[in-house]
C-alpha cells in the first residue's frame, strides 16, 4: 500500500498537533485516495478530527495509508456507495481485525472500536449493522463532538461499559444493544426493542442547523475531479419528490449564508484553485442564487472553471446558462423524471412539460452545448404509455432546439428508506422499458445511457435489507462480490432469511414493521403515508393531467 500523497495535498485548514495522551483514531474511506478525497463529507470529517488536539488522526483508503499505530483504539469508515461494504471487511481482516463486532468482542477486549456514517448508514444501516459498534445518524457536524466527547469519559472502561454509555448519546447507534424478532427466520421481522430499559427505544437522526455549511478542506490533483474546491450551497430540498432519500431524510431546507460563509469560502478557495464546484441538492433554489452568480461572473475570475450538481428545470435561465459558458462548462444536468406529466405528479415533481423545454431553449441560447436529462422507469403507476411520452419529449426537444445535445441516463426506481416510496418494489418491467427506451431514443440520434437493472434490484436489496443481509454479504464477498454471487448466496441461504423476492420487489404492507423502525428521520411515518396516499390519487392512468 502507498503512502498518502501528501505532497501533493493543499490543505485549507491548520491541524492540530495532538496531545501526549491522544486517542489514536484512523479514519478509513473504503475506496481509493483518488475518490475518497473527492468526498467532501470524509474531507470534512478528517479535517474536524485534525483540528482536535485531543485525537492523533490517520487516513486510510483501499491503496493508500498514513502509518497506523500500534495502540488503535478508534477505526471509522465513511460510508457513501453500498456496495463498497466489501472494501470495509478486506481493510479490517488485513489489519488482523474480526470483522463481527461480536467477534472482536470475544477475541480481544483490545480491538479498536469500529465506527461508520454516511449517506448509507444514515439511510438504513441494518444490512451493515453486525460489522460496526457504533453507527452516527445523521449529520456529522452534531455527532461527532458528540461521540469523540462522550468516548473520553469512557475511555478506560471495557467495551460493554463504553457502549452503554454510547447508546445514551442522541444519534449514536449501538447496534448489538437492539434485539430484531422475527416471525419466523425467513419470514417478516416481528419487532426490533433495546436489549433493557436503559437503552432508548429509538435512536433520533441528528441535524446541523447552522446556515454554515461545508466547503472543502483539502485541494489536490489527484482527487477524481482534480484540483477542485467545492462549496456546499444548499442541503437538503424544497420539493419533497416522493422517492428521493436526499430531500427526507435530510431535511430541513437549509442555505448556506452569503456573506457570512459561502462567498468568503470560495473567495478562499479560488485563492488556491481555478477549479470551483457548487454543491448541493437543489443549488439553484438558493434564494440569493443571482447574487452567487453575479460574484462568480466578475471579470477577475474569468479563468475559473465551475462545475454544479443538477438544478431544478424551471430554474434554468439565459443569465445561468451564459455564466456557465463563459466558466468552462459546456452542459447542464436537470432531473425531469418522465416526459409522462401524471407520472410527474405522481412523484410530486413540480414540473410542467413546456418548463422542459424553456430550459432547453435557455440552455442553448446562453452558450451552452449539451444539455444532459435525468429520468426513471418503473415508478409506481407506471403504464407504457408514460414510456411513449418520455420518448415523444426528447424528440420534440430534439426538433425544437437543434444544435443542442441531448443525452437521457435513466435509472430504474428504487424504494429507499424514510420515503413516501419505501413500502413500493422495484418493478419486473423496468428492464424492458429500459430498453424499449434505448431503441427508439438512439434510432432518433439520441444518447440515452440507462443504469444497470439488475444492479438495481441489488440496490433494492440493500435498501430494504434487515441485519440476516450481514451473513448474505460476506457470502456473497466469498463468491466474488458478482451478479451471480448473490443468486449463489441466496440459494445457500434458502429458509435462513426472505427470498430476493421480498426485499426487492414486494410492496409491503403499510403496517408491516420496517428494518430502520427504531431509527427516526425526519420526517413521522404518518407523515409519510399522507404524502403516499398523496401520490395514489394521480397513479391511475385514467387521471388526466393539463400541463
């Protein structure tokens, strides 16, 4: 394994020298430096760590390491792709570290205790519960003081004691603390409680309610967007679109502040790169987004190339376009869903058809070259003629805005956690709408580029997936972390935990209980089923929608 290339790292930040008696804590992105530093939440974590001098920090990535010491008694992992679970087991067994918490339990009272958070942990952590101690819900600038503080008056004590006193902290999860019945052992889970009273029966997702959000702390050209500063504009989004994990389970809209913190950020750093990404769910919905527009407009940073994450159509403007143009972009990303504008209510996008095409037209008359559309099949209610209309919108754009490129990538619905959409399957005709969509859109020189279906369904899998996932998973590494090695792993499984069948494409009761039961997001289950009794009443395909 190579050293971390620090050579080439510009820090934004001063570390902190740690003190004689500091804890010793490796904080660990399962994937390369390259796309691990890229990250901004694991940026962020390391540098919040560094700046402690109560903790003696090392990085850890798949190819690269800071040397790790010999008295370890904090390993995290930041969790943000599902299926980089494999690359958390290979970094902990290479080290000589159980990958079961209750094995390192059994074996050593000196085990380094095993942490994550993330997107993914956040959203549903069962699947990966039996491989961590500790789980951080929510939004790390809440929980890690959290944690790190809560931990040191701990410290001394055996590992039972310190987890009982970590369960107590709001948004720290202690899995092995909470028992999951089940109606039979491959059958519906009966309920999930804490193992005594002194244990809450929940444990509350935590929220960062500063309007300072994050910009990055390290700049480097080995980064997988090289030499990148990135400025977190917005968290979270307004339009509560009924699938999207982003918008629930992070809420509440929240804007960083102009003046206060986003404008001296990337004052700071345009100082040390050209390169500059603003980030976020819904950037565009920033209410003084002209005025971020006008600064980065300014002639003295005419050679400054800026990237954005996907904007909402209605908000693409001539003035947008033109800032992005003379920036270095050549495209823009807006997510439309379907060209089906009931399948568009359905889903609570708040989209009109001639809104798709005043953005094309914006698109090309400030400058820029392509524009790039995001859609889904298999949404709940989902008939073909919502596939005909999606075909029949790109092909009008296509005629009405020439010279503009057009690419769909499409994805297959998948139901995640915490949403309206979480009690929905993924649908068995995605696939082939998929590639009825390919056909017809590329015999009209359209690019269409559709995700994997199947890698879909295992995505339904992990999303819905309870604790009996941990033995399917490390099955399924054995095997060879394929396609295949899950069909094997299952067939292995068969009567130990439910069929595929059931996690990915049966749609649950409303009532049955869930995996994340006693983990609580933002938003209350009833409020979810209001918003889902919402969406049915556009879901028939007699309803007629103008617009």
């Amino acid at each position: 394994m190579n050293a971390i290339p620090t050579q080439d790292e510009r820090l934004l930040f001063d570390p902190t020298a740690p003190d004689p008696d500091a804890i010793e804590l490796a904080f660990a992105f399962p994937n390369t430096y390259s796309v691990g530093i890229t990250s901004l939440g694991y940026q962020t974590v390391w540098a919040t760590f560094a700046a402690r001098s109560d903790l003696s920090v090392s990085r850890l990535f798949t190819d690269a390491s800071d040397p790790l010491p010999s008295d370890l008694e904090i390993l995290g992992f930041s969790l943000s792709w599902e299926l980089d679970y494999v690359n958390i087991l290979e970094m902990l067994e290479s080290r000589g570290i159980a990958v079961r918490a209750t094995d390192r339990l059994a074996a050593s009272r000196n085990a380094p205790l095993i942490f994550g958070g993330g997107p993914v942990l956040t959203a549903n952590p069962e699947p990966f519960a039996d491989f961590f101690d500790v789980i951080l819900m929510g939004d790390g600038e809440v929980s890690l003081p959290a944690f790190i503080d809560a931990y040191k008056e701990v410290r001394d004590a055996d590992r039972d004691a310190q987890l009982r006193h970590l369960a107590r902290v709001p948004g720290l999860y202690v899995p092995s603390l909470y028992k999951v019945r089940y109606e039979t052992p491959d059958g519906p889970i009966a309920a999930i409680e804490p193992v005594d009273a002194d244990i809450p029966a929940s444990v509350v997702k935590q929220t960062h309610k500063s309007n300072t959000l994050l910009a990055s702390s390290v700049v480097t050209e080995r980064a997988a967007w090289p030499d990148i500063f990135m400025v977190e504009v917005v968290r979270s989004c307004p339009e509560m679109c009924r699938f999207c994990l982003a918008s629930y389970l992070t809420l509440p809209f929240r804007v960083a502040d102009l003046e206060g913190s986003l404008l001296p950020a990337i004052e700071r750093g345009l100082e040390v790169t050209p390169r500059l990404g603003l980030l976020g769910a819904s950037i565009t919905q920033h209410p003084q987004f002209e005025t971020i527009l006008d600064y980065i407009g300014q002639p003295k940073y005419d050679d400054v190339r800026l990237s954005i994450a996907s904007v909402r159509t209605n908000t693409v403007t001539r003035k947008l376009a033109d800032v992005l143009s003379r920036r270095d972009t050549r495209s823009i990303t807006i997510a439309v869903e379907s060209g089906s504008a009931r399948l568009r209510k359905v889903v609570n996008k708040k989209l009109a058809t001639d809104e798709i095409a005043q953005a094309a037209e914006s698109a090309k008359a400030g400058g820029l070259k392509a524009l790039k559309l995001y859609g889904m099949v298999g949404i709940p209610g989902e008939v073909e003629e919502d596939v005909d209309a999606t075909v029949e919108m790109m092909r009008s754009l296509k005629k009405d805005v020439p010279g503009l490129r057009l690419t769909l990538g499409c994805s297959t619905f998948v139901p995640k956690s915490h949403t309206p959409f979480q009690w929905f399957g993924v649908s068995k005709k995605a696939d082939k709408r998929l590639k009825r969509l390919q056909k017809e859109l590329r015999s009209k020189g359209i690019e269409f580029r559709p995700e994997s279906y199947n890698w879909s369904v295992i995505q339904a899998l992990i999303s819905r997936g309870d604790r009996r996932l941990s033995h399917l998973l490390e099955k399924v590494r054995g095997y060879g972390d394929t396609l295949g090695s899950y069909k094997r792993a299952f067939k292995d499984m068969r009567g130990e935990i439910p069929p595929l069948e059931d996690y990915a494409f049966a749609e649950y009761d409303r009532d049955r209980v869930l995996p994340w039961q006693h983990l609580d997001g933002p938003v209350s289950v009833a409020v979810l089923k209001t918003h889902l009794a919402q969406s049915e009443e556009w879901m028939s395909p007699e309803v007629e929608v103008v617009g």
